[in-house]
C-alpha cells in the first residue's frame, strides 16, 4: 500500500536493454497511468493526489509505456532536459574546484520586449540559475539599430567573463535587422546557438568536435539517442529545411550515418515519403499537418512545432499543438514527442550544455594555454646577407593573426598597421588565475664595442624554443633608442636570421613611447620652470587666487590640490576657508633653482645639449640658469615606465618623482606641481607592450628603452608579466637585461625584481672567442674599421687569458641563486680548439651547460641546442636571491656592488657625496636599491681596463634620487647622459627611395 493506493512491484532485473527516460506525466483527476516494460504491465487507478503522493516517495513518475491515446512511447524532453541539467550542475562544480570563483557567463540580447521572447527568455534564465550559469539578460530598446546591436555585440564578445552570446529572434525593433548580420556578429567561439557561418560549416562538413553545434537538432538527437533506435543504416525525413532546425537536422542525421531525406513545400509526395521514415523530424510551422497516415509504423516521430489553435474548452479559448496530429500519430509511432514538453525544453537545455562547453574550452585555454602557433620558414642562405635584406625577404603575419595565435583576445589587441600593436593590460587582468611559466633573463660578459649578440641570442633563443621546440615562448625586450640607431652602435633588432620584424619600424618610431616619454618628461620641466617663474613675481595671495580661481562664481581644488593639502596637513576642502598662513603653504613651493635635477630630454646623440642655459629671453626677466639634456632613454619617466606594475602604480611612481627642493631642503614632487595626472595622460598608451614577431613567426613583447650602463637596462615589468601569464606554466619568457651581468644583471635582479617580486629561473650568459681574446689582452676593437688579425685566427692564449673576465660573470649569475648557461655565440673565425677550450672552462666554473650557437646564421635551427639546455637549467630547483635588503645602508650597497659583482676591494666617496647620503638618510631614501651607473666596457669604473681585476677602488661621484622609479643612482666614473655623434655616424648611409619608400642604411 502506497499511501492508500493498492500497487504490484515489479522487478526490472530481467531487462536487458538500458531504460529511456520518457514523459514526467501531468495527472489529472482519475487518471490512468501505464507503464509497459517489455510485456510487463503496471495498472494504477486512482486520484491525481493520491498516485502522484505515493509515486513522489518512491519512484520518479516516468513514462516508459504505451500512451493513453495509442501506442508510441512518450519522449520526454522535461526527463531528458532534467538528466542533462544535473549533468552540467556536477560540470560547473568542477570549473569552480579548478578555478575558485569561475562560473560560465551567458549574455541574453533582446531587442525590444515581445511578451513571447520575455517568455523564452525567463526559461533560459531560470535554467541557467538552477545550473549556476551567471546569466545577464541585456535588454535594448525598440528604438536599436542594426548598427547598435552589432556594437553591443562586439562588446560582448570581448567581455572575458562571457562564453556564451545569444540574440533573441526575431529582434523587435522599430527598424529592419539582418537575422544573419547579427548571428554572424556572434563570436564563434561564444556562439552557444550554433547559428554563427562557421559553426554552420563545421555541421556542414562533419566537423562536430570544433564549434557549437545548433540547440534545436542537437537537443533532437539527443532524444533520438535516448531511445535505443538505431540511427545508422536507418532512412530518416526531414521535414523542413529551416536554417536553424530543417537544415542542420538533416546534417546531423547524415554525419551520425542515417540515409536522410529533406523535404520542404515544394517536394512532391510528401506523404509517402514522409510514410518511409524509420526517424521523422518535423519543423514545418503547420499545426497537426503531419497525419497518422503519414506515419511509417514503429518510427520515431519527433515534432519540433508549437502553433496555437482555437480550443473552446480551455479557459484561454488556445491550445498548442505540434507540427504533427499527436492523437493520430501514436497510434503508429513507436516513440514520440509531445508538444509542449518536448523538443522546446531540450533546446534550452542544449543551450546551457553549449553555454558550459564554452567556458570549460576558455578556462582549458588559460590553465593549459597551448598556442596554435604556425611559425614562418626560414629561406637560409650563404653567405649569410645582410640583416636587412634578410628581414625584408621574411613576409611577416598580420599581427593581428599571430595574437590570435598565442591567446589574446580581439579586445585585448590595438593595431598600429598590419604588423605591430598595443596590447592592453586588460589581459594580465584576465589570466591573473593561470600559473606562470619559466623566466630565463640573457645577460653577457663585458663586451667589445661590437657587441657579442645578446640581442641575437635572445631573439635566437625564443625562435628555437617557440618554432623547433614546439613550447610556447616569448621574447621581451627593450625598445631601441633612436640615438644610436642613427650613431654608431645601430638598432637592436637583432641580427642575421634571429631578428624582430619589420625591422625598420623596430627600430625608428614604434608606437610612440619613447616620445611619450619625452613628452611627458618636457612637460614636466616647462611646469616646474613656469612655477618658479611665477612664484618670483607674485605674492601669495595672487598665487593662491590664480591656482584656485572661481568659475562660474565657485572655487574649488582639483584632485591633486586635494591630494597637497592632505600632504601639508590641511584638513580642509573649501578654498575660502584657508588661512592666509595655510593659502601661503599651499601656493608657494618655493624652489630653490640651484637644486633643481630635472632636466629635459630628447631621443637623439646631441653632443652640445651637455650643457646649455635656458631662460635667457627678456621675456623671462633675468631667470636664466645652467642645466642640460639627457638622453630620453635616461629620463626617470622611462623608468618609471618599466617598473610600473598597472595605471595606478605609474600614476603614483609620476607623482613621487623629485624634481628639485624647496629653499627648507625639501623634496618638490612631481606631485607638488599638479602634474602627475598629464603626465599619466600622456603615458596611458605608453603604459601597453607593443607585440612584434621573429623572423619565424614567433612572438615579442616590445617594451620601454632605459639604457643599462645609465638606468636600470631592462624592459617592462608588465611585459614580461603579460608573457609570463600568455605562455603558461610550461612555457618560456625569455627577456634581455643589458650590457654584461655587472651592469644589467645586477639591475634586473637587484632593482626590477625586487619590485615586480618576479624569480627567474635561469641566466643565459652570452659570450664571444673576440670578446675573450679582448680581454686576454688583443688589440683595441674599433667600430667601423676592420678587426686585428688576432681576432680572425685562432688564438688559444689570447683567449685563455681573457676568460677570467667569462668566469667572473658566470660566478655573478651563481651568486643570486641561478644555473647559468653560457652560450658561446659562435662567428665563422672561431675553431673548434676555442670554443672547446670556453665549454670546458664554463661548465669548470659552476655553469650548468655551455653551448656554442650560429643563430644568427641559422635562426631558430641554430638554438635549439641552447633552447634543450635552457629548459633543462630551468627545471632546477629555484633559489633565486637578492644581493642585499633594502635595509642595509647606502654605503654597504656600494660595497657591496662594487665587491661581490665588479671585484673592487673600495669604494671612493666623496665629502659631497656623503652629505647627500646623509640627506637621503633623513628623507627616507636610503632603504631603495642602487642603480649603478658605470661604464659598460669594464668591472671597473675605467673603460680601458680589461679582463677582470681584483682589489680596485671604484670613486662614486655623485647621487641622484629618482624616487618615482624606486631606486637612487650612485654616478660611478665618467659617465654620460646624452651621447654624441662620432664623426661618421650611420646617418651617412641612410636614404629612402622615394618611389618604393623602402628605407635603406638600416643595420
């Protein structure tokens, strides 16, 4: 007894075959439920409250019999949709556990508000809730354009936190919208309909894995599936040959190996080729079109219809009703869908099934990224040309193809031409959650004044790993300074087959940065000139009236007025309240002019701006006073740039930049002069790495130029955390720290890690048989003029000699904590007996491998041995480590340096230097690192002296705050911030043909 109702249990053991899940009944008053299994039956009558009380404790009331009315089989898809839904409940749990707090987004688009869509669209949203699908309903008015739709679309379709988009049809809009336009606007890869062109053509040719396949058929077959028929060798019809149901149908049919049918209204004989149907699937828009007579005994009948007829029984005076006569049908059918309850909830369903595949395919993409990465082949030739003429036989991608390719989305890419563009640091945001990869940093010894192919290696490195060892791996480095591009030195793009394409818009303007640099640094020097002209003329009382002046009859300050006020301990907001003490403090600044450090800058060799006078107009009213240029690679703004971490840490590192002191021997900021937030505006492009490519295709991050031997010499933290998070935790980023391992090595560790709290995992140490013989004591290396005889043969004592200076940046790299790698980069002079005699004495010093490579010869191919010996350094443990604390006072930072990286026993201060680090100890400074500006060419503080000697006292003759970028600069030796031009710069070889506009001279 089951609550009143007298019931025969009935054992299913003896059923072979898995149950259908068929038809939750609604019962009605005396109703009779049968439920047939096999040639078993179950008879219950009784009452509607009765039966679904008993049935509700025990078992799911569930259809798998003969219907009331005839013989088919009820399919269900309320059952169907129920199964499938706890399925994606249990999929969505697990994307939770893999990534807390990830759940599948859905965007619902509706144009206007047509009751039966506001219908539809309260169906999906249940059901999304109930699945935990965060779905958003964006409604836009009856008053939309086509042209609107589509622009919320494409926001849409690049919001990261969306994987599912679909149009509610048909749009309700006061004008005409394409259907196809705007399914087609749908990113394909979030189109959860299937409705998208290529989607259709995935259907189209079989390819059921790589889209999404449409709601309606797939929620069809998975009805048909349910059933236990047999879909291959059978004969199925289609009735109908819609876009979003008729047509996909049949595909799907065909590709699961039915013999399909279509038919339409203008197929002949409809009805006997209906009556031939082992499967029908009917979407035809005809109420009960479809007759018993049309019916092939035993078939499948699924209706795919919903048509409101007049009924004058039901209160409503409608019913609906399907494609197909129900009562006629199942007297024939073997199985067969009701209207509604049928099809209608299967679509929803699938909807949500697709809407979750989307999101498991995003977030496999940011926890495993494998890049679809389709590298350029490489047309070697020997002897090898020169690197222009082998950067313009290369044809690079469009850019916008290789982003695509490493896993950015469009969103996330800002074109500058085909071949470069901006890349926002929205998409650090979006794969904050995926792991890091592996960070390998080149450094070199100290080198000729050739260079030794640091560049090269980088550039050669990333190629091997990304194009031959099929890892993903991107190189960052540092944007060229046009100053030496056109001195002596040259671009930095690399050379022979390891270069970055297009070379010439490497190495001239880019995007620009460098000249927001420079911008943004002159701006800063014309305000605070400007402010101390003014404060020289003005009482004040007229200062303060000008800063804060009424509009409209009302004063205010603006934010970063404000933010002084806070500084000087006004807590006050309303201008008229201040004091004239407190307006006084406020307005005046009162710099000192002789203190002032900030100079301007310009992004070319100038010799003669060393030293110049400005302010010497009548109009300036004798306020003329000595300063300089600087190079813009050497401004603080360009630091500040490369150590910024996002917008609000450059805003804030601008606004503590200290251009001078006030006449108390107080810091003047940055901020002091208002200026933080134009400088920011003009940075706020700059703030974005710049994504170029390799000679094969592979990827680089293009970012910020500070020189090493007068700045910290490394590019962008962003960039390297951009790449870092792009390739993954089992990919590479390989960036570039400049010059030999004391001076760029010692930065990146000491000055950009500590701020980004980034590790690497390895060195790669770049050395040259030229560069040793160097410093075994060869002749001096000239650039321009021809190399000594000694460099072209072989030389083992030269080169024995000089490899105390290889062993002493090797035991640099050892001491933060890190295998190094040497890679011997190898020129067609060097023999054998050379490069053995460096590998044996590399790997005697501690180095984890030493490698001789041509990559520069041979591209990619020529570092895949480099590339296996990097990725083998990098799979040792990590005991990366800083040199020092921040809390170890300014003189034991030099010592320390100087001691352990350059091999100095002193360090010289003088009585002017050591009264600014009493200064510096009073204002808080001396707990920033060191930037150690020294000459390249030596361990020493004199560039003649070679190979690596002991016991030296480097002189320190100055220090210059630069509290914006984190660190203060300790000026060790000669050293410059603006280069000169030599006499015969490259700018001699330099043209442009004036038909082709192809640049010529470039190296």
């Amino acid at each position: 007894m089951l609550g009143g109702v007298r019931c025969r249990i009935i054992t299913l053991s003896s059923i072979s075959r898995p149950l259908p899940v068929l038809h939750r009944f609604s019962l009605s008053k005396k109703s009779e439920i049968a439920s047939v299994c096999g040639s078993t039956a179950l008879l219950l009558r009784s009452s509607c409250k009765q039966v679904t009380a008993a049935l509700g404790r025990v078992v799911s009331v569930r259809s798998m019999s003969t219907d009331a009315t005839g013989a088919a089989r009820v399919l269900s898809g309320n059952d169907a949709s129920s199964d499938v839904k706890e399925e994606l409940k249990k999929r969505v749990e697990v994307l939770g556990q893999k990534l807390p707090g990830f759940r599948p987004g859905l965007a619902i688009v509706q144009v206007g508000g047509r009751e039966d869509s506001n219908v539809y669209i309260r169906m999906k949203l249940k059901n999304a809730e109930a699945i935990g699908i965060n779905a958003t309903h964006v409604k836009l008015p009856r008053s939309a354009t086509e042209v609107e739709v589509l622009l919320k679309l494409n926001e849409l379709n690049q919001d990261p936190n969306i994987h599912g988009i679909i149009v509610q049809m048909p749009p309700d809009s006061e004008h005409y919208i394409n259907p196809h336009t705007i399914t087609d606007a749908v990113n394909p890869e979030k189109d959860v309909d299937g409705l998208h062109t290529m989607n259709e053509g995935h259907v189209a040719t079989g390819d059921l894995e790589t889209g999404f396949l449409p709601c309606t058929p797939n929620g069809v077959m998975e009805l048909i599936k349910r059933t236990g028929v047999k879909i291959a060798g059978s004969d199925a019809v289609v009735l109908g040959r819609s876009k979003i149901v008729g047509t996909p149908m049949s595909e799907l049919l065909k590709w699961h190996h039915a013999t399909v049918t279509v038919c339409h209204s203008k197929t002949k004989d409809l009805e006997q080729k209906a009556a031939a149907a082992d499967i029908l699937v009917v979407a035809i828009g005809r109420a009960e079109m479809v007759k018993e007579s049309w019916i092939k005994p035993g078939a499948v009948v699924i209706d795919c219809g919903i048509n409101s007829i007049d009924d004058p029984t039901k209160k409503s005076g409608k019913r609906l009703v399907g494609d197909v006569d129900y009562k006629g049908a199942a007297k024939r059918a073997s199985w067969i869908t009701p209207v509604p309850g049928g099809v209608g909830p299967m679509t929803v369903i699938m909807l949500m099934r697709n809407t979750v595949l989307a999101a498991e395919k995003m977030l496999e993409r940011l926890l495993q990224p494998k890049w679809n990465l389709r590298p350029l082949p490489l047309n070697i030739q020997t002897p090898v040309p020169s690197d222009i003429s082998i950067a313009r036989a290369q044809v690079p991608k469009e850019i916008s193809q290789l982003a695509e390719e490493i896993g950015l989305m469009r969103a996330e890419v800002n074109p500058y031409g085909s071949k470069k563009a901006k890349i926002s640091l929205g998409a650090i945001k979006r794969l904050s959650a995926c792991k890091t990869g592996k960070y390998v940093v080149v450094a070199g010894i100290t080198p000729t004044p050739l260079g030794e192919g640091k560049s090269t290696t980088t550039y050669g490195l990333a190629q091997a790993l990304a194009a031959h060892k099929k890892v993903n791996a991107i190189a960052c480095v540092r944007q060229p300074s046009q100053g030496p591009t056109f001195g002596l030195k040259g671009g930095a793009a690399g050379g022979g087959y390891s270069q970055v394409i297009p070379m010439e818009e490497f190495n001239l303007h880019l995007t620009g940065d460098i000249h927001a640099v420079t911008a943004a640094n002159n701006l800063l020097a014309a305000q605070l000139d400007a402010r101390v002209f003014h404060e020289a003329s003005q009482t004040d009382a007229a200062l303060y009236k000008r800063l804060v002046p009424a509009v409209k009859g009302k004063r205010q300050f603006s934010k970063i007025q404000l933010k002084r006020l806070v500084k000087l301990g006004i807590d006050k907001t309303d201008p008229d309240s201040l004091t004239p003490e407190e307006a006084g403090r406020f307005a005046r600044l009162d710099i000192d002019p002789d203190t002032i450090t900030w100079v301007r800058v310009v992004d070319t060799n100038d010799r003669f701006l060393r030293g110049i006078t400005v302010g010497q107009a009548d109009t300036e009213k004798n306020m003329a006073r000595k300063t300089c240029f600087n190079i813009s690679v050497a401004s603080e703004v360009m630091a500040v740039l490369a150590l910024a971490a996002d917008m609000k840490d450059m805003k804030e590192r601008l606004g503590r930049m200290v251009v001078a002191l006030d006449r108390k021997g107080n810091p003047v900021t940055c901020d002091d002069l208002g200026a933080t937030g134009a400088l920011t505006i003009l940075m706020k492009d700059a703030l974005q790495p710049t994504l170029m490519q390799t000679l094969e295709g592979t990827p680089v991050l293009v970012h910020a130029g500070p020189f090493a031997n007068i700045a910290h010499g490394c590019s962008s933290v962003v960039a390297d955390q951009l790449g870092l998070k792009l390739v993954g935790q089992d990919g590479f980023v390989v960036t570039e720290a400049g010059f030999g391992s004391d001076i760029g090595l010692e930065k990146f560790c000491n000055i950009k890690c500590r701020s980004s709290g980034l590790k690497p995992d390895c060195v790669v140490l770049v050395t040259s048989i030229r560069a040793l013989k160097m410093h075994g004591g060869g002749p001096q290396v000239i650039p321009g003029t021809p190399l000594p005889k000694e460099y072209l043969d072989e030389n083992i004592e030269l080169v024995t000699k000089g490899l105390v200076n290889l062993l002493k940046h090797i035991d640099n790299g050892r001491k933060f904590g890190l295998p190094v790698v040497v890679a011997i980069n190898v020129f067609f002079s060097d023999t054998p007996d050379e490069i053995a005699l460096v590998k044996g004495s590399s790997l005697g010093a501690g180095a984890a491998a030493a490698v001789a490579c041509q990559h520069w010869a041979h591209g990619g191919p020529g570092a895949v041995d480099l590339a296996e010996a990097v990725m083998k350094a990098c799979d040792q443990p990590n005991n990366f480590k800083l040199l020092y604390p921040n809390e170890m006072s300014i003189e034991q930072k030099l010592h320390t340096i100087a001691s352990e990286i350059y091999g100095a026993s002193k360090v010289e201060l003088s009585p002017e230097v050591l009264a600014i680090i009493n200064k510096y100890n009073k204002q808080g400074y001396d707990k920033l690192p060191l930037c150690m500006a020294k000459t390249h060419l030596s361990l020493t503080g004199d560039p003649s002296i070679k190979g690596a000697p002991k016991g030296f006292s480097l002189t320190v003759r100055d220090l210059i705050i630069s509290a914006g970028a984190g660190f203060v600069v300790s000026i060790a030796g000669e050293i410059s911030r603006m280069p000169g031009l030599p006499t015969r710069p490259a700018i001699f070889d330099m043209d442009i043909d004036v038909d082709t506009e192809e640049i010529e001279g470039l190296f």
